[in-house]
C-alpha cells in the first residue's frame, strides 16, 4: 500500500481521501501534529500550494493538503476560501439567509490537493462539484456546509450521503482521485527513477 | 520629516495614518510595488505580523503594515479579518440583512500596525474602537464597512466624518498613534544607538 502523510486536524477529510484512494491502492495518514499555515485568497489553488510548500519541508516521504470552499453564485463566490471561518462564526442557516430571494441557488464547492515530497510541491489537482443550495438542511453526515449542498444529478444533500455515495460526487473525492491517477502514471515512475 | 514605507494599495489607509502621524513628525510613504502577503487567521496582530516579516526583508529602511477588521459580535467577530472580501463578494447590506432580529448591534473595527527594520519585525500596535451597526448604511467617505458603524458617543457613521473627525475615534488612527509615541520614546533611540 502506497502512504501520503495528510496534514490535516479534520477526520472527515481523512475518511473521504481514504475512500476515494483505496481503488488506487494508496493511503493517506493523518497528520494533525505539523502546523499549516493558509495564505488569504480567493484561489485554492495558491492556498494549497502555499501551504504545501512550507509542511513539506518538515516532513519525510510524500506529503499532502487541501482546500476546499463552498462558492455560491449570487452571493459572489462567498463563502468561498473562508468557508470554515464563516461556517463557525455565522453558521449554516447565514447562507440561507443570505440566498433569501435570490435569483439563483446554484453553488459549486471547490477543492484543490497538493502534493509534495523531498522538500518541494511537485503538483496540484483541483476539481469542482456543481450543486445547488438547498432550502432547508438535511442530513446529519458530513462536516461544514454538506447538509444545505445538493450536487446535480441528485436531491440529496452531501450530509445526506453515506461516505461511497458521496464519494462519487465530491470535489475532494475527484480531486484526489485525480492525484492518485497521476501519482501511478507519472508521480511514481518519477519517484521510482529517483530511489 | 520622519518617514516609514507603508506597504499597501489603499489609498484611505494612507491618508487616514498620515492624518494621525502629523502631529508627531512622522509620515508615511505608500508602497503598492510590494506584494503582502496575508494569512488566513482570526488574530490581526498575527496577520500583520507575518505580513511584515515578509516585507521587510524587501525594502530598505522602516517599513509598515496595517491590517484591520470589522468584528460584529452577534456574529461571532465576522467578518472579521475577511472583512475585505466580504465587502467584495456580499457586500454592506449583506451585515445587515444577518443582523436583522439580532439581540445586539454592537460592533467592533480593530487594527493592528505592525513595525520593522534591517530586514525584522520590531513591534506591533494594536487598537480597537467599539461601536454599533446603524440600521441604514449613512455617508461617503471612507471606504467598507464605514457607511455601518458609528463608535459610541457619536451618533455618525465613521464614513459620515470628514478625515479629522474620523482620526478621532478610528481604530487605525489610535494604532498609528501608539506606533508614533512608541517611536519616538524607544524606537528612534534604538535607530540612533545602531546608526
């Protein structure tokens, strides 16, 4: 089994790169012991990037992060970078509020992975899960904004899925998937030609 | 005339410090040719902090930052250190429409200057100005959240002041403040005793 060290105090974010990673024979090990620190923008991309690029000069061996937002359309892409700020400091009922009379509740949550080893960021894989917000929550899996997020293609919010079905949907799940199909073709010939 | 760069492209920022610094003999020069550097935290003195670090390893003689915030209390201190891109995406309105029914309109700007030379971080100043959100947006000048909060013992909104009055009550002006007379008690004896 192929093992990334995940900088991460969040559980859940674990389980869904575990689920997401298991076909791929690779695994991710939780490491809430290595502080990361998270840049302001509005792109993921350069959060995780950032992030990555200091965590992995403390750690040996291959290493990851990720970022990921709730973007909602007619409020601008709020919450967006800062969705756990605001999923603490105002709560899922804000964004409710917010979208009252709204023209659209069409909403997207975003993640970006990244990926580093031997001191240095080697690569980032983003994806994006298409939704809409919901009128009332629903669910009770999940962390953060999952219970008001419906991707398309289903009703059921993201705190209404077990793990597997969520994992077809997710943003995370496609974003590590995408790590993992290019860590196999190209990340691990190149770590092989290094060893 | 004693002078500090002050690394940021807001003009209202320049204006409103050399607005508080004249008196002590100080002013500062803005600097928009820098990038800074933010990172997400909910602590500004950490923020401008680590924004300096950075700076300052780029420009030769005395550098400033500021970093500032809207905290609302029955929102949990949001917007908090995102009160700029809460501006940007939601907008004044938007502070209002979450505290609709609220218990309390009370309301707080913070700011936090931080200070450095020869490439290091030498002090932070920090301030605060307690207030209310008014219950209509009121004024002009200024910038963000202004047109929202009036400090207690006025009943005018920090954009309904023209600068001086502003300098009174502002949050940044008393950081800026507490930066001039700490300078010109401890910090110009350092720089002479190096010099």
């Amino acid at each position: 089994m192929i093992e990334f060290d995940f900088v991460t105090g969040n559980q859940f974010k674990i389980d869904e790169a575990n689920s997401a990673l298991a076909q791929y024979g690779i695994q991710v090990r939780k490491r809430d012991d290595i502080e990361k620190i998270e840049i302001q923008s509005t792109d993921l991309e350069t959060i995780a990037s950032a992030a990555l690029a200091l965590v992995v000069q403390k750690v040996k061996g291959k290493v990851v992060v990720e970022d990921s937002g709730l973007f909602v359309h007619a409020l601008n892409g709020f919450p967006g970078p800062y969705s756990s700020f605001v999923f603490d400091t105002l709560g899922i009922d804000s964004i409710l509020k917010l979208l009252d009379g709204a023209k659209t509740r069409k909403a997207e949550f975003r993640s970006s992975v990244a990926y580093g080893e031997e001191g240095k960021l080697v690569a980032v894989f983003s994806s994006v899960t298409e939704g809409n917000i919901v009128t009332q929550p629903r669910g009770s899996n999940g962390f953060g904004f999952d219970p008001i997020f419906a991707p398309i293609w289903t009703q059921k919010t993201f705190a209404e899925m077990e793990m597997k079905e969520k994992s077809v949907y997710s943003h995370r799940s496609k974003a590590f998937s995408k790590l993992a199909l290019w860590y196999l073709n190209e990340g691990s010939k190149k770590a092989k030609i290094k060893s």
